[in-house]
C-alpha cells in the first residue's frame, strides 16, 4: 500500500526552505511514500528544481494561496479558507492523503484539523500527544500545548485516549495513567487536579495517581496527563535543557588541548549519547483523538533533519494503522454514547 | 559576625537521618557558622554522638515534640505549635537564627513562615525562588511550587520580587524580566498570563515579554516568573531528564569493553560535566519576599551532599546581608503603601 503525505510547506518558523528539502530527503529514504507539497506554488518551484527525477514522481504541489501566520489568533484563522494548513488537512479529509503534517500555528492546528477531520464520540478536542523516552523506554504525555485552558473532563479524556493509543501501539492491556501536578500527595495541586483526579480514579482507566515532573523522564507511568500549559512548559524545558547540557559538554571536552584529547577518544560514546539526547530526534507530535486521520505537529522551529522525523512518524503511524486501531479501542472503552463505561 | 542557622531536622523525605550528618559536614568546611539543630531531642541526640567536640561545641539542639508531615495540608498544620518546622522560624523570628533551612512540606513552610516572618509591604506571598544555571550564567525563576493558585497581581509582584533579586545580588541596574508562556507571541497562552502581561507592561519593570521554557535554560532574561504550577513542573521534569541523561552516558560508557576504556580516558571530561550538569548542586530555593528572615527551602529528597548546598546558600544570604539589600531595593521601588510606582 502506498502512504501518502500531505504537506503544509507554508508552516513553521522557516517556512519552504525546511520543509522542502526535509521533504525531498524523506521521500528518497522511503521510497513507499507519497507527498502532496501544499503551499504557494511559486516559493515551493523553485526549491523543487533540481530533485532528482524519482523523487519527482513521487510528488506533486497543490498550490494553497493563503498562509496562516504564527501569531494569528485561531478565529481570524477560519477566514482563510485557503491557507496552506487547512488544504492540506481537507486533502486527508477527501481521501487523497491519510495523513497531514505542519510545524504552523498550534492553535489553529487544533482548531481546524477538529472541524476537518473530527474527535471519537466522547472526546472533546484532540490533544498533542508525543511519546517522549524515558530510562525504561517511553511515556506518552498529553496535552503539550494544544488546549491551554482545559476542565476537569477534557483531562480525563486525554487519560482515555493516552490509555488507547498506549494500548494500541506498545499492546500493554491496561496502561498506567498518571496526573501531572506538583506532588504525588493527595493534598497536592490546585482545583483543576483535584477534580480530574476524581474523575480518573473512579473510570475503568488502570489509573496510578499523582505523578511529577520527573516521573516523566522516569517512566513511572505509560501515560502522563496534564493541560497543554504544563505540558508545553515542561517540553519545552527539556528542550532547554538538552541544549544547555550539550553546550556544557563541549565547553568541558573543548577546556584545552589535553581535554580535546580525551573528547576525541571518546568521540564515538559521545556521539551515541549525542543522538540519544537530541531533541531533533524527537520531532513529530501526534493529534490524538481525530478520526478522520492521521495529523502530525511538528515544532515550530524545526529545522530539516526534526521535520524529517515528523514525516516518518506520520508515515508510521499510517502504516501501522493507528486511527483504525485507536478507533478499535476507543469503542471498546466508551459507550455508544461516547460516555466511558 | 557569626551567623546561625536554624535547621528543620524533621523536614523532607529522609529526616534526621540526612539533615543531621549534612550539619555536620557542613559545618566542618565552614567554621564561621553556628547551627541550632530543631526536632526531637530523642531522634536527634544520637546521630550526634560520634560529632568532633570541635563541631559540637557550635551546634545545640532545640527540642520540637511535633513533625509537619509531607502530606499534611496546611491547615491542620496551625494547630501544631511544637512543630520542628515552626520553631525553627520562630528562632529567626526571635532573633536566635538569622537563617532557617527546611526540606519540609513546602506549603507549610510557605504559610508559616509568612505568619512568622511577614512578607515586604506590597507582597502578598512570599516565592519560592532559585537561580537555575543557564548557558550564559543563571536566572531566577520563580514560583517554583509554593503558591500553586496565583492571581495576576501575584504574579506581577513575583516580577517585582524577582527584579529587586537580580539587582541586589547581581547589581543589574534593570533586570530583564519574562513572562513564562507556551509561545512568545501576543495572543498565546490564557487569561492568567494575559492579565498578568498587562500589569508587567504598565510597571516600571525592565519587562521583556513572554519567553517559553526553553528559554529559562537559554538565559533569555534575568528573571523567569510563572505560577507555581508551571514552575514546579518545569523544575521537577529538569531535574528527571538530567537524571535519565546520567544514566543514558553511564549507558553508552559501559557499551562494551572498547566504550568502557574511551569513557574511562574521558573520565576528567565526563567528571566535570557531571559536576556541572548535577541537580543535587542545585539544591536550596530562597523563600523570597519575607521581610523577618532567610528561609531556605531544601528538595524534599535531597541526600545529605544536596541538603549541604541548601545550608551553604543559607549562610551565603545571611553573609551577604540579602533581607537589607532586598529591602532597600524594595523600597526605592515600592511607594510607601506598598504600590509599585
């Protein structure tokens, strides 16, 4: 079966000039995939001119006039009826690509990826969801940034559907879920935990109680939930923090010539533990909860190589069937009234 | 002078069992320090034993029949008027102590201590606030967990609080001060930091605008200030993805007999790194806003080496005459009724 992309070549920090080459070198490594290059044709022409020609078979543009901006408010958003964004996700929509991909506008993603594609029965809005690694392997963490001001029930429906997507991808019958909040004392948290907290521990949900921030990293739990505030501050933080310790590191080995040396030596550990810890690496977060495709995030400021990474996790999750397999559970989890039973 | 600190020896998740033994390493390495040990004489008395006479004769023990539990809300907690927690403020209180340190219920320590030690006019709570290390010096963000519910006008007095820290221990005439969000531009995040933006913008703040968590660890500006909630978070899940990062390089190190020897060539490199990159270091967050004292908050599971650092930030903010130099900011930066002008 031959996987097709769409591509909001438009979004992002950088706009085509990362998106089309993260493109071009994705679709030489994959040669099962198609891409639809959404945006305006004449900035996207020119950066596809000199692909090889196997790679062109592959692609095609689909000229979008519009951009949203990445500083645009949702509502002005819905105006733009041919924004680069909201082509790409009404390709998904009509069957021409099972899968979108924009490092845009967050809010505006959620927003009309929501009307385009629409949520399970029982879940309000999607969330940004990303498996992010941990000692013993990954803890999916969702909301991070999508809905910053959310109520107790969109939280519980964010452990419903980290819970299914944990099912469907790592086959772990019940997964434990865990509640972001500033300690794992019940006494611990503001209102907004307190109540979801209820409303967690008295589902069917395998549900472990309060986690903290570095549970996340410890993989205490197979899915953390949590508002996108927290969510977004806490990824965004890590990202911070790599950095900071990267920069550190090669300050340490570059202190002078003897530890130059000692850095080369060790070049090839380092490099292994580079790559672990790159945040590039881990570019891509899915919009849980849509039915009606598969819809990738990518961060804003990616560059080529993070942008990549996001194309083949939504080619992943296409070839692994991930809507079809969270619907599955999904039904199997809620009544046919979209109620958790 | 000498300068004497009032220790909560009951506080945090180990007890007497690490505050005791940090004391006495601490106090060895800093002869012009005194310390009054607080808690159950029974509990205390033999962990003490084995202490030099040259040690012992610059600590006492301060009976306190009572212990603030880690899960204890803080309102039951008034009641308890013998708790280890509260007579080690009340030494400050009283003069006996310029410094209080305690790994205790952070609520508790929050509320009592406001009760105890007031907050500067024009403060409402005091902050938990620390300089964390950035990749061109350090920021201080605050709160980091001690008020999780904030108005806007705590926030904006947390700003306030933060500039007025800068200045006195960094002498940076105008601190820059963020504003912590999920993006930085004008229509991300919700009503609390809208709001809060609003009051930051009309002040006499240095107000830089709103910075992601990326950039606490970036060095973006000089004081980073978010809720309680969000720093928490932003702390805890820091201190989680060092710790995975340790074990991801230990990992790699211990690949194979060839990576074992290149790690162990590197071993100054990696020594140093680790050095730089440890939490533990980082241990002890300044009560910021009381005008009676300085209380320093300890990480609740911080080992004896970790809660050695919160002792030495202890001293160094009475050695430093931080509450004066607070205070004089504050003034000329509050009008006489506490508003800022």
């Amino acid at each position: 079966m031959s996987i097709t992309i769409a591509i909001d070549c438009m979004g992002g920090d950088h706009g085509p000039v990362v998106t089309v080459p993260a493109t071009l070198a994705f679709l030489s490594t994959h040669p099962d995939v198609e891409a639809i290059l959404v945006g305006r044709e004449e900035e996207l022409a020119p950066l596809l001119e000199d692909a090889q020609a196997g790679l062109k078979s592959r692609l095609r543009v689909h000229n979008a006039t519009q951009v949203v901006g990445m500083d645009e408010p949702p509502a002005s958003v819905r105006s733009k009826k041919d924004s680069s964004m909201r082509v790409a996700l009404h390709l998904v929509k009509h069957g021409q690509a099972q899968a979108a991909v924009s490092a845009g506008n967050t809010g505006a993603l959620v927003m009309i990826s929501r009307f385009a594609l629409k949520t399970f029965p029982g879940i309000d809005r999607p969330a940004i969801c990303f498996a992010l690694p941990t000692i013993k392997g990954h803890t999916y963490a969702l909301d991070l940034g999508g809905n910053v001001d959310c109520t107790p029930e969109h939280l519980f429906q964010f452990g419903v559907m980290g819970s299914v997507l944990a099912s469907a991808l790592d086959h772990i019958e019940r997964p434990t879920v865990g509640l972001l909040n500033v300690g794992t004392e019940e006494i611990k948290g503001n209102e907004l935990t307190k109540r979801t907290a209820k409303l967690l521990r008295e589902s069917n949900l395998n549900y472990h109680g309060y986690v903290e921030g570095d549970d996340i990293f410890t993989g205490t739990v197979d899915v953390v939930v949590c508002d996108g505030f927290a969510g977004n501050v806490a990824l965004k933080t890590s990202e911070g923090l790599v950095k900071m310790l990267g920069t550190f590191l090669r300050e340490e080995v570059r202190r002078g010539p003897f530890s130059m040396l000692m850095g080369l030596i060790a070049l090839p550990v380092l490099r292994r533990f580079k790559h672990r810890a790159d945040p590039g690496r881990y570019n891509g977060a899915v919009l849980l909860g849509l039915c009606g495709g598969v819809v990738l995030k990518s961060h804003g400021s990616a560059d080529a190589y993070a942008f990549e990474q996001a194309l083949a996790r939504a080619a992943d999750a296409v070839a692994n069937d991930l809507i079809r397999r969270i619907r599955d559970r999904m039904e199997a989890m809620m009544g046919a009234n979209g109620e958790s039973v």
